[in-house]
C-alpha cells in the first residue's frame, strides 16, 4: 500500500503535505518552494509546463497558458459570468453545455478543467513521491465548503484521472481547523475565516477532546484573491484607456501582464501604503510604442474594493446566524488563505467578532496541513481525532404543484440518510419522476437541479396509494445519491448525482438570502399551491363517494343531491382550470357542505334499516369498521413491522431552466 498525502488544490496556488513521525510536514516542489502556482502551459513542441514554469512563460505565450481552473470544474458554460470568462485563455461551450478550454498549441486540442486540474495533482503527487522515496497511492484532497455535489465529484475525478485513490474530499475550513486544533486541544468554538484565490468560505466549529463538529457554513464560491486583482486590472485598463483610447483587456498578452501586475501590487499593499504600478511596451500603435506608468495608494485600492469587502459580510452573519451565536461565542478566529493578508480584510474581521484573529497559522499552508492530518486518520496513522462535517444546502425533491420537500437540511451532520414516503399524483400512474433539488426556497424553481431519474412498473393504483421511498445519501465526502423504491413491487431506481448543473456564485447566496426577503411571497405561493391541491383531493373524494353510494343505495337514492354534487364537482374543476383563487374557495365550500349533506342522508338510511324490530339488535358498523381496522393495522404490524399509517407527498411535475451567457469568441479580442 502507497502512502496517503493531504493536496490543497487552490485556484491560485497547491500545496501538498503528508504525516511524518505523527506530525504533518508541507513538502516543497522540486523550485524549493512550500508553493506550486496552480497553473498549466504548452510551451514550444508542445511540452507540457506545470507550477512555477508554467508562471515564468505566461506573458509570452498567454493562449496556452491556464490558470484559475478550479473556478470552472464541475459548472456549466451557461452558468459562467462574463468576469469568469475574462482570462487571456479560450473557454468554449462544449457537448451538454460543459466547459472546454481550447489549447492552440496542440491543434486547438480541447481539455475538460478536470484534466487540466488533474495535471496539477500528478504533479504535486510525484513531488510527494520524490520527497518520501515511496510511490504517492492515495490523496485526501480539500474542496471550498460551498462546493455543491457536482463540484466535489468533478474533484474526485480529477484525483482518479491523476492516478490516485482520493480517500476523501474535505472542505477546506475544516481541514484547517484540524491543523489548527493539533496545537489546541481544549474545548473551544473557533471560526475559520478562508479567502483564497478563488472562494470564499466561513466554518464556525466547537473543538474539544479531539472532535472536531462543525456547528454551520456559509460561503460564496466566486469570490476571491482574483476578483481583488481584477479591481485593479479594470482600474489600470481605464486609466489607460482614457489617455489613449485603447482597451488593453482586448489583447491577451496585455491582458496577461495587467493580471501580473495587479496581483504584485496588491501584495505590496499589505506592506505598503502605496507602490508604483510601471509597464514599458505593454502595447504599440502606428505612432510608436506605449508604455503604462501609475501609482496607486492603500486607500484608494480599499476604496476600490469596497463591493467585495460588503461581500465578505454575508456568509459571516449567515453562518453566525445558522450556528445560533454572537461575536461573543467566539473564542478563536483562525485566518485561512492569502487573501486574508489585505488590512481591509482583517479590518473588517475585527468589526464582524469584535476580536483579534489568530495569525499563528500560516495561511498559505495550513488547509493542506489539515488535509495531511485527515490522511493520517484514513491510514490508521492518527487515532484519536474525530472529525464531524456537515451539509452546507437543504436537499429535497419536487413535489406536485413544483414545491420542494427538503429531506436533508442544511448544516446537517455527514454522513447522513434520510428518507421519505411520497406517492403518485394521478390514478393508475405507472411511473414516476424524481426530481432533486438543492436550496432554501419552498418552490421547486427557485432551488438548483441536480438530477431527475424515472422510478417504472408501478403497479395501477387510485392516486395516492402507491408507496415511493425515497432516500437520500450523502457521505462523509459530501457527495449526494438518492435512491426510489416502491414499496409494493420492491423496484429500486438510484442516482448519484455527478456532473450536474451546479451552483453559481450568484445562486448559492441567493438561495438563502431569497429565503429570507421573499418569505411571505414563497409562504402565499406555496398556499395557492395547497389549496389546489386540496381541491384536487375533494373533488376524487365526492367522485368515489358518489360511486359508493350508487352500488349500496342504488341510481334513485338521494338523486337530486347526487346531481348537485356533480355539479358543483364540474364548477370546482372550472374554477381550479381558470386558476380563480376566490371561486375556487367559495366552490370548494359549497362541496364540502354538499358532501356533507350526502353523508348524513346515507347515515340516515342506514340507522332507519337498523332500526326495525325484526332484525336482532347487532353492531353499529363503525364498530365493526374499526374492529376490522385494528385487526388489519395488527396484522400489517406483524408482518412488516411498521404502522399501516404513512404520510404522501407526490410526484414532481416541473422543469429547471438554466440561465445563460453569451459566448466569449475569439473575434471579441
């Protein structure tokens, strides 16, 4: 057996690390350095180059240089933002609306970001491997805590086409509380604060005797280091722009050092109060060559950047909300990632917690730290930490009237299974849709759809009958899968969701945030909903009334009632076709007192035949209909061990309709 190290696969930069002697050690590349630039390049003769050299030759060659991946792996094209799209590089739209980038130095070859992601793994895997004199087997990699299933599986399989065996895919606030937790062991509730280059996530844990809990998450998984760097392109762009009428984010080499530029700068900025931004020949005109020259202040590069920092609020207030804390239960704030460098972004920590952050960790290191110390838990090496994760989305399924029936809610402790009963929506149904949804609206269209699977050969049934389980998985890695059986048949239909649609920054936040603004909106919808549903189940309940009473009584037995209940059955559906919510109350009450009457009439007619002298004096036929019902109930007991008695929900009838952008062509350089 190979030995198991801990990746932090960054959107900007790698580390790898591994369990030594009991304590985990960062190993450096082959460059010397703890860091390996999560980039990839095809140089001249198509040589592949990875990390440092690929960094080195970036500016030269930019249409083949790629960097950033990990903001495209496991998404759709649809789903990308014009910003995401703003790289030196060609993403195109490939088959199923999957991400491609186009590399033209092999041909314009077409690479998946798993592949190119799993072109890093191999290459921190074989630093690991050099390092250790051993061959590198397995990997526990780290993800951002609000990467949705799609994401975690797009992950693992970069891992597999890397040649490794990926033991487990942790978030990556969690993999930092471990390495934080080693050096200390008392109880307390600490809050992991991770900015990296691409995502932004918030864990709130209570550590203590070795177990480490995650109380709740929050997070935004398009905001990032590289979106401060982008602040700084478009403020180097437009200045150039206005004295010289061109648009240096047109070309991709200019493009290429406007990005390097921005990221220097802004790292000088943490040390600075402010540095001078100089690039000879950053492009040429008929009157000769341009040279770009500006100096830009801490204050003003904070000013700049004030959206983002207003965005770094929410997930903290989210989770501390979730978590049902104040600034005050927090006794530790642990800083992750190189973003949270910037002042401005400490600053803002101070405000939120009111508390000093813990800066004895080193940002750049200590998510993959964590990860090694998970390796040493899956290889038997440490034993005596317990590591308990959760779910950061709701996950449910679409029930009719498009509403969604959570199964799992968020911040639920993983591993996790859950399961529920639902049932058809029309008589004699011979199949069903499963439809799974990830968010925190109470309607099916305002959630993600992360899959839809066909349960056949359901037996013919009235509506409601048939007996739907479905349950849903989600393991210590985070991954979803959901099987459906009929309870009747013993048929089974599973899912396990992967390369789905997923979530977009945009998406993500809004689920919650939407949750919260457009409570009453959802809650009155969600009304309308139940009350045709109500409708619905009345109107089936007066037909099979009607057809009962016509076998026991008789076509002539309460004839001008009967005809009164069709009637009002034909309004209630007209008024329920017409989606009238007063009529639809008003014919709704009108068939119940009619229902009503009909049954009284029936008891009447049967107490009246009871009641001659010449029959023996014999049950009620409640009493019998219940005697018979608890000798049922009984005998369903024995068998199957469970109540007769189950709840139903049904069948999911709704389709999800993804957003999407334009293309970004070569023609727009």
């Amino acid at each position: 057996m190979g030995k198991i190290v801990g990746i932090d696969l960054g959107t900007t930069n790698s580390v790898v690390a591994v369990m030594e002697g009991g304590k985990p050690v960062v190993i450096a590349n082959v460059e010397g350095s703890r860091t390996t630039p999560s980039m990839v390049a095809f140089g001249k003769d198509s040589e592949r180059l990875i990390g440092e050299f690929a960094r080195r030759q970036a500016v030269l060659n930019p249409q083949n240089t790629f960097f950033s991946i990990k903001r495209y792996v496991g998404r759709k094209y649809s789903e990308l933002t014009p910003e995401s799209k703003r790289v030196p590089y060609t993403i195109r739209r490939g088959q199923d609306d999957n991400v491609r980038i186009k590399c033209p130095r092999l041909e314009d070859r077409e690479f998946a970001p798993e592949e190119i992601s799993a072109m890093i793994l191999r290459k921190l895997a074989e630093e690991a491997s050099r390092y250790l004199g051993e061959t590198v087997t397995g990997a526990v990699l780290t993800v951002p805590a609000y990467f949705n299933d799609a994401q975690r599986q797009a992950t693992r399989d970069a891992g597999r086409i890397a040649g490794l065996e990926i033991k487990r895919v942790l978030n990556e606030p969690t993999a930092a509380s471990l390495a934080y937790g080693l050096e200390n062991r008392g109880p307390q509730m600490v809050m992991v604060f991770d900015l990296g280059g691409g995502t932004f996530d918030v864990s709130i844990l209570k550590i203590g005797n070795g177990v480490f809990e995650v109380q709740a998450t929050s997070g935004d998984t398009q905001l990032g280091g590289n979106d401060f760097d982008s602040v700084i392109v478009d403020w180097l762009a437009d200045r150039f722009f206005d004295d010289e009428k061109i648009d240096l984010r047109r070309d991709r080499q200019s493009l290429q050092r406007l990005n390097e530029a921005a990221e220097k700068a802004k790292i000088e900025l943490s040390g600075l109060p402010d540095t001078n931004i100089s690039l000879p020949f950053i492009t040429a005109t008929e009157d000769g060559p341009k040279h770009l020259d500006a100096n830009l202040s801490r204050g003003e590069f904070e000013s700049l950047c004030q959206s983002l920092v207003n965005r770094l609020r929410g997930p903290v207030e989210q989770a501390m909300r979730d978590a049902g804390l104040r600034s005050y239960d927090i006794d530790e704030v642990v800083l992750v990632g190189g973003s949270t460098r910037i002042p401005l972004v400490q600053r803002v920590v101070r405000q939120l917690i009111d508390k000093e952050p813990n800066q004895n960790v080193n940002p750049d290191e200590v998510v993959a730290v964590g990860a090694a110390v998970q390796a040493g838990i899956s290889a038997g090496e440490v034993t005596d930490l317990l590591l308990l994760d959760v779910t950061p989305l709701t996950v449910g399924l679409e029930t009719i009237g498009g509403v969604m029936k959570p199964v799992i809610p968020r911040n639920t402790t993983i591993p996790v299974r859950r399961s529920d009963i639902f049932s058809t929506s029309d008589s004699n149904q011979s199949q069903v849709e499963v439809h799974v949804l990830q968010g925190e609206r109470q309607l099916a269209e305002h959630n993600k759809s992360l899959g839809r699977f066909q349960l056949r050969g359901i037996p013919p049934a009235p509506r409601g009958v048939p007996q739907i389980q479905v349950a849903f998985d989600v393991d210590a890695n985070g991954i979803l899968q959901v099987t459906a059986v009929d309870k009747y048949t013993g048929r089974e239909q599973s899912i396990t969701v992967q390369g789905a649609a997923s979530i977009s920054e945009a998406e993500v936040n809004k689920m919650i945030r939407d949750a919260e603004q457009f409570a009453d909106t959802d809650r009155n919808r969600r009304q309308r909903i139940d009350k045709r549903n109500q409708a619905q189940d009345l109107i089936t309940k007066c037909d099979r009334r009607l057809r009962e009473v016509t076998l026991d009584y008789g076509p002539q037995f309460a004839r001008d009632l009967r005809q009164e209940i069709e009637q009002l059955t034909r309004d209630l559906r007209d008024s329920v076709a017409r989606d009238d919510d007063r009529q639809i109350d008003l014919d709704f009450a009108n068939l119940q007192d009619a229902l009503y009457d009909l049954n009284r009439e029936v008891a009447a007619a049967r107490d009246e035949f009871y009641d001659d002298d010449d029959f023996l004096e014999l049950p009620s036929l409640n009493s019998i209909k219940d005697t018979v019902s608890k000798g049922i109930s009984k005998g369903v007991e024995a068998v199957t061990g469970r109540s007769s008695n189950t709840t139903t929900t049904r069948r999911p009838a709704t389709r999800y309709d993804d957003n999407t952008f334009d293309d970004w062509d070569d023609d727009d350089w």
